[in-house]
C-alpha cells in the first residue's frame, strides 16, 4: 500500500507539467489517497444491492419541443464478483405517453434498455468512479484540483476535482468529481466518454453523464440518481436530443443474492 502511494503523489506531481492549471500545493495533503481509502472500505463491505428503480426517458424534437415520454418501473439486482459487478434488472412495468403497454411491449422494451446500456459500456449504478484515481489509471489522465464548491452540493460542502483522459478513447472518461470534504465519498460526478460513438446511421454530439449519491450509513454512499443527456445526429440528418433519469429507492445492501440470478457467461 505504501508503495501505490508514494507513486501516486510522484503522479500527481507530473500532472503538474501536463495540465498548467494543477497546483498541487493547494490541494489537501493526502486527497487523492482519501478517496480511494474511502471507496476502498466501502467495497469491502458491500457485496450485494437491491434497488426500486424508475427509469424516465424524454425524446425532444429538433426544436426541443418534448416528442415522447417513457418511463420504467423496475428492480435491480447487483452483486459483486472477482472480476466486477453484475446486475440484473426485473423490468415491473412500462408506460408510454402515459399508457401502460402490455407484458409483450414491456419485454420488447426491456431487451432495448439492455443493449442500450451495453452501448455505453455498462456504464450504471455500479460504475466504479474511483477508477482514474487508482494507480492502474493514473498515466491515462491530467488531474486538475479546483478548491472547494461554493454552494454545497445534495447539501454537503464538497472539494471539486476535474479529470481528463489523455488519449481519445471510449473507455475513458472526462469527469468533474465533487467528493465531501469530511468523508472524502463521492457526491456526485459529471462525466462524459473521452470519444463519443460514431456509425454510419448516427453520430452522436453529444452524451453527458451524472452519478448522484447519498450516504446509507458511515461507510457506504449508494446511487441516488443517474441522469443523462444527449444529442446526435441520425441518418437523413435528422437531429435527436434525449435526457434519461433512473431514481434509485428503498436500497437493501448485503441480503445473499442467490447465484442463480446472475449470468456469469458474459
């Protein structure tokens, strides 16, 4: 452990030279190591998480006039493996334009959700934010520390620090953390790909991503909110814009999800 540490403040140190903006002499001795001290204690606590989910889709016209509304009644299932997270998700119920579709419309509409989220690279409530900080990650990203916010943040006084990924890539992220000054928990985090998606029938402009979180004891901070907006274009140059919000509700953590529920095959 020693060791991580001594080369991630030898890291922070050249991201000094690497983005001007940094000055490492303002930033709180030991912040970094704070974080990913407090993320550490928490995964090794957390090994399972039920969550009441509504999952609310808005289509916008080119001229952002609000086109469709859908919204997903649902439960969710995670639970932590040697090599990550896996979740699955029990869609209850869809709506649409404020119509219940029938059970054959919902499990059409649940496998899109599914590819969709697969699209982003998984990218939910189990996300591991704290993954640029570790030592894994550090040459892929410029840090830069930007004091403490003036207004709180979800009602916590929270420190502001920016990462950028080096390189353009999708599986790399650019984000703004705000992270609690008296727990060093993440409260939130505003984060986009470091390369958006392009294909032959859509590019996308845009895709703007927030994790909101809240504590659920002294040790453990569980997803609140997942909210996301994007903008593209598709084919025959027609303009999308959409936003995405998931409320996460009545949070049960370490119940012994069974395996089965899990496919392990993916």
């Amino acid at each position: 452990m020693k060791i991580i540490l001594i080369f991630l403040s030898a890291s922070i140190f050249l991201f000094s030279a690497a983005w001007p903006d940094y000055d490492p002499s303002k930033m709180p001795e030991g912040l970094i190591d704070s974080i990913l001290s407090a993320g550490q204690r928490q995964a090794d606590i957390l090994n399972d998480m039920v969550f009441d989910a509504t999952l609310t889709q808005k289509k916008l016209d080119g001229d952002g006039e609000l086109k469709e509304i859908k919204e997903y009644k649902k439960r969710i299932y995670a639970r932590k493996y040697d090599d990550g997270w896996r979740v699955y998700e029990e869609f209850l119920e869809y709506i649409k334009d404020g119509e219940v579709q029938s059970a054959e419309v919902l499990a059409e509409e649940a496998e899109k959700k599914r590819q969709e989220k697969e699209k982003r690279g998984n990218r939910d409530l189990t996300f591991e934010l704290t993954e640029p900080f570790k030592m894994l990650y550090t040459g892929l990203y410029n840090l830069r520390w930007r004091g403490v916010s003036d207004e709180k943040i979800g009602g916590y006084e929270c420190y502001i620090i920016d990462i950028e990924a080096r390189e353009e890539s999708d599986s790399l992220i650019n984000a703004t953390y705000f992270v609690d000054t008296a727990t060093y928990h993440i409260v939130r985090a505003d984060f986009q790909p470091a390369k958006l998606a392009k294909g032959l029938m859509f590019k996308m402009k845009e895709f703007d991503m927030s994790m909101h979180y809240e504590p659920y004891d002294d040790d453990i901070w569980l997803p609140r909110r997942f909210h996301i907006t994007g903008k593209g274009k598709a084919a025959l140059f027609i303009n999308v814009s959409f936003e995405i919000e998931e409320l996460y509700t009545d949070p049960v953590i370490n119940s012994g999800l069974d395996d089965s529920m899990f496919d392990k095959s993916d």
